[in-house]
C-alpha cells in the first residue's frame, strides 16, 4: 500500500542534511586534542540534536511565513485541481449515456435526465468545500446513473454506523473528493469484472478526523491505466493544500481488492 504524507518526509530531509554536518563535525572535533582540552564540557550529542531542532524550527517558520504570504496562490491552486475534475466527470457521465442510445434509447433517457438533475446542482454549487453529508448525496446520483448502465452487475454498500447524521451534515470536506475515487472504483473495479462486483465505502469518525475507505475488485491491467494514477494524485494534492500534514491518503492491493483510505481532520 502506497503512503503519502509528503510534509514531514520533506521536514526530515531538510534536519538530516544539517544534522550529519554537525555530526562530522563533532567527530573532527573530537579527534582534536587541543580542541577537546578547551572545551572540556562540550557535549557532541548535545550539539548534534540541538542542530537538527534549530534546522527543524526554521523549516516551520519559513512554511508559516509563505503561506502567510500567499493564501491567495493557495486558493488558486486548489480551484485548479478542482476544475480539472469537473470536465472529466461530465464526460464520462455523456459517456455513459451514448453508450445506451442505440441499444435502450428509454434507459439513456432516464440516464440524461438524472445527468441533468446533477450538473444543475453542480453548476450551482461553486464552493471549495462542501458538507460530507452533500458530497455523499452527490455520489450517490452519480451511482445511480452507473447502475443503470450496469444494471445489477454493480453492487454498492454504505458503511456510515461509525459517523452521526448531525457529524456527515457538519463536517466540511473538499467539493468532489468522493465522486472521483468512486467513478473510478466502478471503471476499474466493476466494469472488467464478468460478474457481479461491490463497490464498498466506509465513513467514520475517529475522535477529532474522518476516515474514509473505498474498495472495489483489482484488476491488474485495469489499476495500470494513467487515469486511475491522476485521480488520486489530484486528491492528494487538494488534501495537502488544505490540510498539509494532518491529512494523508493511502492506496493499494489488500485481499485482492484495491483500496483508498483517506484521513484528514473533522472540521466544521
């Protein structure tokens, strides 16, 4: 399972460089006899550590002050992000209706209809951010829409015991987090099966953040496609400009399915 949380791993890096400086310079000093003699109470581990926090505390105030200086750059980055979802998602959803015209005309009718229903409230609702609550209700028009398409060869089960009404109604969570990841468990996940395949999602509230997990059959040739790749490298992305280090994704094989955990922080 692949793991990112890129904030501190970037942290670390800029204390070791400094810190094996300090180290080998500790080392050259205590070769030195007359060094050593002057400074009798010098302590090199003291030294060393003291090194890697000071390198550690102007990392963190050097993140502080850009970003400080440019929520603005921030914000524009993830309306970006954002917007790169939009267009896919509605193509993919005009997909899924030509692909009916032909053979069910009145099945790709009911497929447009509810198409509209979803891009009205897209186009209507600009933020960045949404409820949870309204992010589900979003996902699950989406569903609809595949299972008509799919018919019962797509199978979906909601697991929200571990999360209160009132919590998924306050919770905010970036606009479209969800919806990508399952359009991809269905295009992945369900479409190359042969057989009747289950989309599994799980919500929960662990004390002060949401956990969020998504599975869907693997297929080995399908999870190589690109776009799978870019979906979830866009989420990490808006997680991260919103979040930083508090939230992380994780993906990858687990008993044969391929599974997305995200976790980031309950806010409201």
């Amino acid at each position: 399972m692949r793991y990112y949380m890129s904030g501190w791993f970037q942290r670390l890096l800029c204390c070791m460089l400094p810190t094996a400086i300090a180290a080998l310079l500790m080392i050259y000093l205590r070769m030195q006899d007359w060094i050593m003699a002057s400074f009798p109470k010098l302590n090199p581990l003291f030294v060393v550590v003291a090194t890697g926090l000071l390198a550690l505390a102007y990392q963190q105030y050097f993140e502080l002050r850009t970003r400080a200086f440019s929520p603005a750059l921030g914000e524009a980055k993830l309306q970006a992000l954002q917007a790169r979802i939009r267009p896919h998602f509605l193509f993919n959803s005009l997909n899924t209706a030509l692909s009916l015209i032909r053979t069910e005309p009145r099945r790709a009718e009911m497929v447009l209809e509810d198409l509209s229903d979803l891009f009205r409230v897209l186009m209507r609702d600009t933020r960045d951010v949404t409820s949870l609550q309204d992010e589900i209700r979003l996902c699950e028009q989406y569903l609809a829409i595949e299972k008509i398409r799919l018919g019962e060869r797509m199978q979906v089960t909601w697991d929200k015991e571990k999360i209160s009404p009132q919590e998924l109604a306050e919770i905010e969570i970036p606009s479209l987090l969800l919806q990508p990841l399952l359009e991809n468990a269905v295009h992945y996940g369900v479409e190359p099966s042969v057989q009747q395949a289950t989309v599994t999602v799980e919500i929960k509230r662990l004390l002060d953040k949401v956990e969020i997990r998504i599975r869907n059959p693997y297929h080995a040739e399908a999870n190589m496609v690109s776009g799978n790749q870019m979906a979830l490298e866009n989420i990490r992305q808006r997680l991260s400009l919103l979040y930083d280090i508090e939230a992380q994704i994780q993906y990858g094989v687990v008993d044969a399915y391929f599974e997305v955990k995200l976790q980031f922080p309950a806010k409201r």
